[in-house]
C-alpha cells in the first residue's frame, strides 16, 4: 500500500512580483522551516503576496491543504484587509489558515490588554475613544505617573508613545515613540494631542490603549513564542524600547533580542503559567475556540519589578499574531508537528 501524502502547505509572506516569480524556498527567510517541512513529508511550497496579484495568489491557495501566514497589519503602506477577506474565504473553502483574521482580531490588536486586565498578568489598562477623553482623563493620570499610550493595531513599535509629565516645568510633557531610533521630545499639550490626533481617525482603529507604565521595563522584555497551547521558545531584549537612560544620558536604542529554547532555566517559572493556565484563561476571555488558536503567536512580557512584591507577575504588553517572525529554531519542529496534525 502506497502510504498516504500530506496535503500541500503554502507559506505566504509579502513581496514584489519578480520576488514571487522567483520565490526559492532555499534563499527565502523561512528556508530551515520548509527543509523541517519536506523532512517531514510534508510538501510545501512559498506563496509571495501582494494586493496587486492577490488573485493569482489566491488561485494558488485553492489547491493546498493549509497555508501559514506572515503579513504585518500594514505592509507597504497597506493595510491587510484585502488579504484577510481571501483567508476568509479560504478557511471557509476548508483550507487551514495558521492565523485566521478572527484570531487576529481577537489577540493580536491592544485591545486585548483591556479585555485581560483582570487576569494574573493584567495591568491598569484603559482604553481613551477621543482627545477629549485624552484631556479629561488622561492628563489627570499622567500627573500620577508615566502612562503607555498604544494605537489599537500596528507593529514595529510605530503608534506606541511613552508619555510622562515634565516636572521640572509642570506644563510640558515628555513623549518618546517605540519605533526604533526615536528621539524624546518635549512638547507642549497642543503637540501632544496633534501627535496623538492621528490614531482616533477610524483609518486607525478610532481609539487608543492606555497602559500605565511598567517600572519593570528596566530589566527587559521577554517574548513567548507559542504554538498553539504550548510554549515553544522565548526571546529576550535587556534594551527595549523604552529602557530608562542613566542620568544626563539620552535614552538607549534597542538592542537585540536573544533567542532561547522552551526548556531555558531563566524562564521556566513564565513557561508553568503559560501552560498551566494562562493561556487558557488568555482564550476564555477572548472568546476564541481551542481550534482557532494560531499555529504560531506570541506574547510580551515586562518582567516583574524586583522593587514590587514578591509575588508580582510579569505584565502582559502586547500580542502578536499577524506576522511572528523571527522566531527561535526550538519552534520549528513543534510548529511542523502542529501544521501535520493540524492537515491531518
């Protein structure tokens, strides 16, 4: 008996039309994934997307079994609308979508820091609809301490504002951008609300997050990569975006992000609330079936204050769904695992 062949598996990822007329799996990004993949049995082939041939790409996908996705919310200048009605249309054709746009929805926008805030790894999070609310709420939080003011879907850093009251004037206000190489600025209440103007168009979700600040930050973020219900890596940055400077120092730029294995000793404590029960409540509270979970997510964590209690968590910051690349070698083999099962 000839033994049975795994469907086809299609890896979509953006690029220009002479990228897709030559995609070669072996030059591409994910080149140890689709050699993980064909170790596997599992054929797969890439899938270069863009608005401009989404038809063709999409004539592509009616033939294979499943498809995994990397697009950013915006790439290109373009938001992913397009692409999202066709997986749509896909998943609803049969074919697997790693990430389906309502899993997108649901855990990959700042809105999930709302929803989640009651949970062990919550924060004081609030969501600000309008600069009138910015004035008549915001501000007077701000002169409690820093704030995180966060567009509701973006990635990079961009649209990510680390705000804070510049005491020293009493009337000025602090304002530094997480996209990298951002400078802080001083600026007068006028700029700050023309800054923030922007991300309440409805073009940008029409509301910002408020995260209060996490002195945390200072000793770095850590990633959890995932896949499915289960954690299969982390990454972790000392320098992040918004590391406090020594004093009479500019801030910091990013430094790079170190990748380890699932079975790393420094974050095993965040791999047992992960699996034991966070990700289960994370679900619960979104709204989302088991089945929907992405083959391949992650979460940000700021660490826990050493200065806090004792008992204090790391606080979630933000989810990513959409575009969760790079990622560490120790994800591949549960990822292809997950895509078999997942076709099978």
């Amino acid at each position: 008996m000839t033994p049975q062949r795994l469907p086809t598996l299609a890896l979509l990822y953006p690029g220009s039309r002479a990228e897709r007329d030559r995609a070669d799996p072996g030059a591409s990004r994910f080149a140890a994934l689709f050699d993980a993949l064909a170790a596997a049995g599992v054929q797969a082939a890439p899938a270069v997307y863009d608005d401009d041939f989404a038809a063709e790409v999409e004539q592509q996908l009616r033939g294979v079994g499943g498809v995994l996705v990397w697009c950013n919310p915006i790439e290109g200048g373009r938001r992913r609308d397009r692409l999202d009605a066709m997986l749509r249309r896909l998943a609803d054709a049969g074919v697997v979508v790693s990430s389906h746009p309502d899993a997108i929805l649901a855990l990959g926008t700042k809105d999930v820091l709302v929803q989640t805030r009651a949970l062990p790894f919550g924060s004081d999070v609030q969501r600000v609809d309008s600069l009138d609310q910015v004035r008549a709420e915001v501000l007077a939080r701000l002169r409690q301490g820093p704030r995180v003011l966060k567009q509701q879907r973006g990635h990079s850093g961009i649209g990510i504002w680390r705000v804070e009251l510049d005491h020293a004037t009493g009337a000025r206000w602090r304002l530094r951008e997480a996209r990298r190489g951002s400078d802080e600025l001083s600026v007068d209440l006028d700029t700050l609300l023309q800054t923030l103007a922007p991300y309440f168009e409805p073009a940008q979700g029409g509301h910002m997050i408020d995260q209060a600040w996490q002195p945390g930050l200072a000793h770095g973020m850590v990633r959890a990569y995932l896949v499915g219900d289960r954690v299969g890596g982390f990454g972790h940055q000392a320098l992040n975006a918004f590391c406090p400077p020594l004093p009479g120092q500019p801030a910091p730029q990013p430094g790079p992000r170190l990748y380890h294995g699932a079975d790393a000793p420094a974050f095993q404590g965040l791999r047992r609330e992960l699996e034991s029960g966070w990700i289960e409540q994370l679900r619960a509270c979104v709204g989302l079936a088991p089945e929907r979970l992405p083959l391949l997510w992650d979460c940000d964590f700021i660490a826990a204050d050493p200065a806090a209690a004792a008992a204090a968590h790391p606080v979630l910051c933000e989810i990513n769904v959409s575009s969760v690349s790079p990622f560490p070698p120790s994800c591949i083999a549960p990822l292809v695992q997950a895509v078999i099962e997942r076709l099978r």
